[in-house]
C-alpha cells in the first residue's frame, strides 16, 4: 500500500470518496480469507486540538467480483447523505500534530524533436528546467502548498474523447498532483473552479485548512505565456462552513486577469440536508468581465431539490446562466440558457440469492429556453426526454438500455461564424433550419470483476443532428474496454470508441472518428513501474455542406470567410514511462514520447513521425520538519 491520490477522474456532479491522507498497509492470506492492516499516520490527519475527541468513521468496502458494499456501520442507500450514517471511536487523546516541513526540488531536462526548415533533417531542442515543491504542514489544521516551475510530463496523457455535439467543449479532469491535493476544498456546483484552465504555471500557491466547522481554501497562480495571454494571474478563495448536521454554506471569489482581460465571479450557495432523504440545495453567482474598454457582467443561478428513497427518487433543478456570465476559472460550456430538469427515479429489487437482483429506472425530462425567451414566455430552444434503465443480475452484470428523444430549434446567433453563398457567390448570413427531430438508443453491457478481467460494451443508434450543418444524421457509436490482469505485477486496459454520422438526405457519410487506446503498466518492484500508452485517432470530416442549397458553407469571421473543406487526421501517439519512487516525493521518471501520422486510416504502414520528445526527471524530498 502506500499513499492514495484523490479527485483524479472527478467529473462534474460527482463526489470524490477517497482517501485524502497518506497512509501504509500490509496484508495476508489466512485460513478465514485475508486481513489487511492500515496505517493511518496521525500527522497526515486534520483534526481540533483537544484532549478527549471522538471521531465520526465509516469504512466503505466494494466486494469487487459482485458489485455489493458493506459497511462497517449499517447504512442505507436511501439517504441524502452517506457520512450522517457513520459510526464514532471514543477516547481519543494526547495526539500530537506539531508542525512538517517537506522541500521537494525537482530537476527536468526535457528534448523536443521536429522536422528542420527545407528538409534539414531531424532536429532537437533541449530545455533544462528547475523547479519544486513545498508542503508545509501548521499543525493540525492547516497546510500551506507551493510550487515554482512545476513538471507534469510523469502524468498519463488523457484518453482522447469524441464531441458528438461539436457546438460544446469536452470536460478533462484535473491528474496533476499539484492540484489533486486538497482539490475537494474547492468543489463548487456548476464546476467554477476548474484547475486545468492554469495550463502551465510558472508558480503556485495554495492555502487550505479548517477553523471549527469552517473550510478555508485559497489558490494563487501565475500561468505562463503559452496560454495566449501574458502570464495571467490567477486567485480563487473558496470558503465553506457546516452548520447542523451535513448543512452547509459557501463562499467563491474568482479572479483571472491577464492579456487585458479581466474576470471576476463572486458567488454563494448552501445545501441544506432534512428528513434524512432530502436535500435543497442553491446557488447565486454574478461575473464582471472586462476586456479593453468593454465591460460586461452576468448572474447564473440555480435551485435544485433532491429526494434519495429506496424505491423511488427525484430530483428536480432549474438552472440559469446569463449571455454575459463567464467563469474563465471554471468550466461552463454554456452560457445564454435557463435550463429546467425533472428527473424521476425508480428502483425495484429481486429476492435474496435471485438472478435478477436489481432495476434502476431515471425519467428525465430537460428543456432548454434561450435566457431572455424563458423570461418573456417565448417557446422552448430543445426538449430532451431519456430514459435510462439499468438492469443488475447476481454476480455483478449490468444490462442498460437508454432510450432518447430531442426537439431542437436553432440559435442563429450562434451561427455568426458560418456563411452560405447565393447563386452568384456572395456570402450570406446562415440561417439554419427551424426544428429538428431525434431518436436515439443506447444499449450497454458490463461483466462483473473478475479476477483476471472486466470489460464492459456499448453503442447507441438512431437518428440525430449534425449541429456544423444543421441536418439530420444517421448516428451510430460504439465504445468498449477490457482490463485485463494476466498477473499481480502486469495491468492492461485497451479501449475503442468510434462515431459515425451518415446524412439522412443523401447517405453520405459526413463524419467518422475512431480512436483505438491501449495501456500497458508493469510494477517490477515496489518502487520500480513501468507504462506504455498508445492510441490512434482516425478521424475524417467532410466538408459543410447547406441542406437547403448543397453550397459548401464558409467559415470566418468578421468580413473574411472560405469554403470550409475535407478535414483528415490519422495519428498514432505512443508514450513510454519508467518510473523508481523509492519514497514519496523522491522519484526518478524517464519517458519517451512519439506522434507518427500516416495517410490511411489505422494502416500502420507508411507512418510517419512528426514529433517526439524526451525528458528525464528527478526529485528528492528533504524534510527538515516531521
């Protein structure tokens, strides 16, 4: 065992459940099963000062080849909130805390390599780096981050994801050890803080502690250039207090200025807990951004009530963001909307020791006005009615099947930047077609955990909307994974997503991605591990066409617009890491990376390498504190 490194594949909505704490463990196969011992180091705790304490604790076990969980106290699924059902340990006194100090420099030399002008050759440029790491703990309660120059090449690239609504971003989570830790502090609903906005920091501070019931976090950064602006700054103070039993309060100041912009959000919100099955929760936030001479400002808001039941569930919300709202800390992919959503859960359980062990069925109903509409009474922008149901047999299979429909009408406003020529080739202003209709399945399977292997299959079918043309699309997606543990040292996970859209009009196939992922991790010893990953995006884009006229749209801005065209990309990345962490904090990493292209799709004979890159990296920790 050894440390455990939270909130790294948090997306928005969910909770991160893990530990947050450094700690060791050791365990043994016995005549009655196994046992394992934990160590939980009271300095890496944040705990009051006092003699005599008692301490809530639950222990959360997932029986891993079923899917089942138990817990050390009984809980009950039916609740708004896991941690109230926690059991206590008495008598705790005479601890400790005292103060840590651990200084972590850190050395990188990293080598690019790229094609010379005019067909000189490979060439290689070195860019040695110094940087590091302070973590100091004040007692009990408080805990003070800093980094200057940091290095993330050690962390595994993300897995390529496919937008098949190209109108909105897609949402990476946060993998940089920096900015993992101690990141639940800055949960906030709606996703305003989002810490990979900071693309490359030159340096970085973060303060995070408890006061009584109070949660205090406040993050300071300066970027670096390679983000568009000059070395923006960036602070975000976020405070939270408790009050009752799992009620609570928060706070959100957020600045980003740099490049002559500048934004700012300041926001509340609580989440109030009662009947033991039930939450409200609220949110009231207001951004001023001014970039130049310009200043615009905006609120979002949203209120939301939820109900945790055995059987049945709901949970109803209706969410607002202004036109001129923006978090440019955060992560919000749409502005311009109030967005009502009615969710309906039910839930239907087989008998003890039965195939079928349990149904879960989710309503939802979600419609979407653009913001001035909602508020003069004007029609709806898109209706999405789902259901998603989820079938659970002995053993840990799950079955789903999730039919969708959609209405969508147009925003022509969002079409600015897409021209259609008229019969003597002047560009007009695009107006894209009034209502379109969608239908939609997906159907998936999941194994249990095996001990050797789990993988999981799905795919959705149907007709949809092509939003770059506004035409109505054959839609048809798979994705698929295996995880595959041959041995207790060897781990390898292969994944494939693909899309396809076919235009209903003419049958041709206007967009086609496809991206095969394989990962393989070897941990030779304890302190020696060893990763590679490949993945290949084949992907293909035809060019826009107007459904109305069979003109190619263009594509520009202001008065400079040309006909958009076919777009291809065949890439083959592969990454090599070797890693010796003899201890926390000291670690030598050494890895390789190559991006290859080819002009056939998934041939993998006439690739071609147009990038690769090497670095070396080493740290130690000294702790002059412990």
């Amino acid at each position: 065992g050894g440390g455990f490194i939270p909130g790294a594949n948090v997306s928005p909505g969910m909770n991160d459940l893990s530990a947050d704490f450094v700690w060791e463990s050791k365990g043994q196969l016995t005549d009655f099963g196994y046992q394992v011992e934990v160590r939980i180091p009271f300095k890496s705790l944040r705990y009051p000062i006092g003699s005599n304490q008692s301490w809530g604790l639950q222990i959360d076990r997932k029986v891993q080849h079923n899917g089942y969980e138990e817990t050390w106290t009984p809980a009950l699924k039916a609740g708004a909130s896991f941690i109230a059902q926690e059991g206590t340990i008495t008598g705790l006194s005479g601890m400790i805390h005292g103060q840590t100090l651990a200084v972590n420099p850190e050395v990188t030399d990293a080598v690019t390599g790229a094609s010379g002008p005019a067909n000189t050759g490979w060439k290689y440029t070195a860019s040695p780096q110094l940087g590091g790491n302070i973590r100091w703990g004040i007692g009990s309660n408080f805990v003070v981050n800093g980094t200057i120059k940091p290095d993330f090449s050690q962390v595994e690239a993300d897995a390529q994801q496919i937008a098949t609504d190209a109108r909105f971003a897609l949402f990476y989570p946060e993998r940089r050890p920096f900015f993992v830790e101690g990141s639940d502090q800055f949960n906030v609903p709606n996703t305003l803080v989002y810490t990979r906005r900071i693309a490359q920091p030159d340096a970085a501070a973060k303060f995070t502690g408890k006061v009584g019931r109070a949660d205090i976090a406040l993050l300071s950064a300066v970027d670096g250039q390679g983000t568009g602006a000059a070395h923006p700054a960036v602070n975000i103070l976020r405070l939270q207090q408790a009050f009752d039993q799992q009620n609570t309060a928060g706070l959100l100041f957020s600045d980003r200025t740099g490049g002559g912009r500048t934004n700012r959000v300041i926001g509340a919100d609580t989440k109030i807990v009662f009947k033991k099955l039930y939450y409200a929760q609220f949110q009231l936030v207001q951004s001023t951004t001014e970039s130049g001479s310009t200043s615009r400002s905006g609120p979002m808001w949203e209120a939301l009530i939820d109900a945790t039941g055995r059987a049945f569930g709901f949970h109803y919300s209706v969410l607002g963001i202004h036109p001129n709202f923006a978090a440019d800390n955060g992560f919000v992919a749409r502005t311009g909307i109030v967005q009502p959503t009615i969710a309906n859960r039910i839930s239907v359980y087989g008998a003890p020791g039965r195939v079928f062990e349990r149904y879960t069925g989710f309503l939802r109903l979600i419609g979407t006005w653009k913001y001035d509409d909602f508020f003069a009474g004007q029609s709806v922008l898109e209706r999405t009615a789902s259901m998603n149901n989820s079938f659970t047999f002995r053993g840990g299979w799950t079955l789903g099947a999730s039919p969708t429909f959609t209405r969508y009408a147009f925003d022509s406003a969002a079409y600015t930047g897409t021209r259609v020529p008229d019969a003597a080739g002047v560009a007009r202003p695009y107006v894209p077609r009034d209502q379109l209709n969608g239908a939609i399945v997906n159907l998936s399977v999941t194994t249990p955990q095996f001990r050797r292997f789990t993988a999981s299959l799905s795919t959705t079918l149907g007709q949809d909307v092509d939003f770059l043309e506004v035409t109505p699309v054959h839609r048809r997606d798979v994705s698929a994974s295996l995880d595959l543990r041959p041995t207790e040292q060897l781990r390898v996970t292969a994944t494939w997503v693909s899309s396809n859209f076919t235009r209903v009009r003419d049958g041709v196939q206007t967009a086609t991605t496809r991206i095969p992922r394989l990962k393989t991790e070897y941990q030779i010893s304890r302190a020696v591990f060893v990763r590679v990953v490949s993945q290949y995006e084949a992907s293909v884009r035809e060019a826009l066409i107007d459904p109305t006229t069979g003109r190619t749209l263009l594509t520009g801005s202001g008065t400079s617009y040309t006909p958009s065209t076919r777009r291809v990309t065949n890439n083959l990345r592969t990454d090599f890491l070797f890693s010796y962490r003899p201890s926390p904090g000291t670690v030598v990493f050494a890895g390789y990376g190559d991006t290859m292209t080819e002009p056939a799709p998934l041939a993998f004979n006439q690739l071609r390498r147009t990038a690769d890159a090497f670095f070396l990296k080493a740290s130690y920790v000294f702790q002059p504190l412990h």
